[in-house]
C-alpha cells in the first residue's frame, strides 16, 4: 500500500512536469527569439539535425540567446567594474557610463568561465623595429 | 586602431556582389548578437570582439546540434527530439555547472535545471524581434549570382537540395523517378506505364524453383515533366519463366518466354498459372 501511494505520488509530480514543460513549449510559439528561426534551421540542418517539429527549433534559439544574453551580461559585468575601478572625476565618469562598449579584454575574461578561450592580439605592427625608439632602430 | 560600432544606427550590411553562405549567415548572426547586446545595455561594441562572440554563437548552435544528433544516433534514432535536446544543453551547461548535475540517481530530463532556466528566461525577458525581414531563401551556388528562388513553405525539410521542381544532385537528363499511384498527382503530362515487379510469392519459388515474374499489382504513374525526355509510349508487359522443371516433363532444361502481351489500359491481371 505503501509503495503505491507513494509511487502514485511520483506519477503525479511526473505529470505536472509534462504539463509545464508542454505549456512551456507551447508558449514558445508565441515568443518570436533574436535569432531567425530560418537562420536556426540552417545552422542545425548544416550539423545534420533533423526535426520537423518547430519548437524545437524555437527551444534551440532560446537556448542560444540565453547562452549569448548570459555572456554578454558577464561582460557588461566586468565593463562596469572596470569603470568602478578608475578613479577620475565626476565629469569624467559620467561620460563614460554612458560609452558602455562592449571590447575584447571584457570579453575574453567573460568567455573564460564559459570554457572557450579568447586570445586577442594587443596590437599589430608592420615591421619588427616598430615603436622601438630611435637609438635601437639605429641598430 | 579602435573601431566601434554604433548600435543606435542600423547594421550596415556590406554588399559586394554574391556572398558565399557562410558570410550570409555569418552577417545575419551577427546582427541578431548585436541586438542581443544592446538590449543588455551595451551602447557599442568592438567590431573584433563583436565577431568573435557571433562566432561563439554559431559554433554554440551547432554544438548543440552535434550533441543532440549524437544522443539520438545512440538511441538508433534519426531525428532529434526533446530529451535529446536536453541532454545536449546539459552538456554544454556542465562547464558551469546547475544544480542537480551531480545527483546520482538517474533524474528526470524533463525536470532538469537548465530547462527551467530557460523556462524563466523566456518569462522574463522580453522579446527582440529580428531588426530586418529576412531575404527570400537563397541557394548559394559556386559560381552563380544569388538567386531567388521559390519559397517552398514551411517544414519543408528539402529546402536546401531543391531547385524549383527537382533535385539539385540529380542530372537533369535521367528521367524522373516514377511515383507510387496513391501519392498526389500534381500536374498534367502523366502516362500510366505498367511495370512488372517481383510479387512475394516466396513459397512457390520454394516449391518449384520457379521464378516468376508476375503480374503488375500496382499501376506506377510516370510523371513526364520534362518534355525533350520522353520515353516512347506505354510498354507491353513481358512474362518470363525459368528454371528447371522438376514436375512438369516438358519443361525440362528450356527457358521459355511465354507469351508477350500487349496490354493498353487493362486494370486487372490475374494470376496464372502454369
């Protein structure tokens, strides 16, 4: 008696995770994501990914925004922190909380946690002996 | 030297004659990234660092795909379905880690954490439409201009390997594979061309190891839609027995065509037999 009670409980609770997850599905027709769903499809269709059913394609790009939404946010994180950190006048600052642009550095240290590694070269030159000072480029 | 692109002015989109697909999808993912950004509060982004998190996105997408195609594959299945994509996510989400990833007792995919994340995402967030309606489907061919073909609707899983009416993989000189009578017959131009098939009549060729080909049991509708390919008219059934004639003396050792038939328009064959 016991074990069906409790295996009726555990059927129930199965139930209302369908449920929600079916309502959850079907909500996402209504949510039209960033990325285009043809855009999804190609990308899918290009790892041979099959499926006709749309949502799941639909569940895909939600997934992926989600994914772009959370590093994006962790850079806006670091971008902030970085202003915080210098110290400048008011003036200043006021103007640079508005100039939140999203760059490399930021983005690097963002994507780290996240597993990928992003490596970004400082800067490029033409010729080895650029930006030395005179007396080494005499050489 | 610093470039930084504004997101209040609307993506410039570089055209310079046909892309190659990959920068077509390319561009458009990177649009969609840079919408994404702006409505985190992002009021710019380098152009590098733009490229390279629309990389991370493409290379997500088809992470996601490869690992669902993987766990279906598993489960001797072709087609991806919904467990399948939640293992997928839970892959990818492992490196962060969610809560229930080290529960050893085997859990319930529906149930998972990063399902309800999404969940409460997709609740909570509102939503950013694409900023541009997408281009009409283009098929992106060596050598060719983008051209527009047409659309051929939604949940059409052929949209990259048709052209028009007909494949893109087959010459166009071989005819048209005949379609099965029962399927919707579209246009005009279609004979009925009988065509003999093998009936499953495995007992009898157990018994008197005779093959025979037997009578059409369906009637195979050609769909001629190419008009400088015609194959000439409707052809006569043919009847064939062979074999060595174990019961019947007077068979002994001959191969015998028995009997070409002429047949136009005949609906029902019946059987006959030796």
């Amino acid at each position: 008696m016991n074990g069906q009670t409790s295996h009726q409980q555990s059927k129930d609770g199965r139930h209302d995770d369908d449920a929600a997850l079916t309502e959850f599905l079907a909500s996402l027709m209504d949510y039209t994501p960033t990325i285009p769903d043809e855009l999804v499809e190609h990308y899918l269709a290009k790892s041979g990914f099959q499926c006709p059913d749309i949502r799941l394609t639909r569940l895909v790009a939600v997934a992926t925004q989600k994914f772009i939404a959370d590093v994006a946010t962790d850079a806006l994180q670091q971008c902030k922190a970085r202003q915080s950190a210098v110290v400048k006048d008011k003036r200043d600052k006021q103007q640079k909380d508005k100039r939140l642009i999203l760059t490399m550095e930021d983005l690097s240290r963002a994507l780290r946690e996240y597993g990928v590694n992003v490596k970004h070269q400082e800067y490029f030159a033409d010729s080895p002996s650029a930006g030395l000072d005179s007396v080494s480029r005499d050489e | 030297m610093r470039k930084s692109l504004r997101h209040n002015d609307k993506p410039i989109i570089e055209e310079a004659g046909p892309l190659p697909e990959l920068e077509f999808s390319f561009t458009i993912t990177r649009v969609a990234v840079a919408q994404i950004c702006q409505s985190m509060g992002f009021k710019g982004a380098q152009i590098s660092a733009l490229e390279a998190l629309t990389d991370v996105a493409t290379r997500y997408l088809q992470a996601i795909a490869k690992l669902a195609v993987a766990s279906a594959n598993s489960g001797g299945r072709t087609q991806s379905n919904l467990p399948d994509i939640i293992v997928a996510l839970e892959d990818l989400a492992s490196l962060q880690g969610f809560p229930g990833n080290s529960s050893i007792r085997s859990r319930s995919l529906y149930t998972s954490a990063v399902i309800k994340d999404l969940m409460k995402f997709v609740e909570y967030t509102d939503e950013i439409p694409f900023a541009r309606p997408l281009p009409p489907r283009t098929i992106f061919r060596q050598g060719a201009k983008g051209k527009y073909l047409k659309y051929r609707g939604d949940g059409d899983n052929s949209r990259g390997y048709r052209d028009g009416d007909s494949l893109r993989h087959v010459p166009r000189w071989l005819p048209a594979v005949p379609v099965v009578e029962g399927k919707e017959k579209g246009e005009e131009g279609k004979r009925e061309v009988k065509w003999g098939c093998l009936d499953g009549r495995t007992r009898e060729e157990k018994e008197d190891e005779n093959w025979r080909f037997c009578d059409e049991r369906k009637r195979v509708e050609r769909v001629v839609s190419n008009k400088e390919i015609e194959i000439s008219g409707k052809r006569g059934k043919v009847r064939f027995k062979m074999g060595v004639a174990i019961h019947n003396p007077t068979m002994v050792g001959n191969l015998r065509v028995q009997g070409l038939e002429k047949e136009f328009g005949a609906t029902d064959y019946d059987e006959k037999e030796a």
